[in-house]
C-alpha cells in the first residue's frame, strides 16, 4: 500500500502539480491525496500534514517539497489512527 501511494502520489505532483506550483512555491511543502486529486500547500509538511487531515481526517497523503526530489525522505505519508 505504502509503495502504491508513494508512486501515485510522485506521478500526481509530476503530471498535474510540477508545473502549476514550482513557479512560486518552490520550497514548501504539499500533502497530496492522490486519489481526490486534492491537495494541501503549506510552509512546512508538518502544517501541510494538519490541514491535509482537518479537511480529510481518514485520508493518506504523500508528501513532496515543492521543487525538490524528496520531502524529507525519499516517499512520505500519514494516516491518523484513532
């Protein structure tokens, strides 16, 4: 599951948001859920995460750094349990 999210979330920010944010947001950070095709703009992932999670709070997001290869480590999601 982890992988499958990691590779549809990376072809997402590829095809739909790469070019739509490096322009002007490069360096922060976005929380996508791949799925809905929504996604989450914030100056750090932690924030992005939060907001990503207020709005969907049983989605899983991949996390990517706005004009960078990796977020923080290569592939990122979060998911809330409880």
């Amino acid at each position: 599951m982890r992988d499958d999210l990691v590779e549809r979330g990376q072809a997402f920010y590829d095809d739909q948001l790469k070019g739509k944010l490096e322009p002007e947001h490069a360096g922060r950070y976005v929380a996508i859920e791949p799925d809905s095709g929504r996604y989450f703009l914030a100056d750090t992932g932690t924030d992005a995460l939060t907001a990503a999670l207020a709005e969907m709070p049983d989605g899983l997001f991949y996390l990517a750094r706005v004009g960078y290869q990796t977020a923080d480590a290569i592939g990122g999601y979060a998911s809330r349990i409880g």
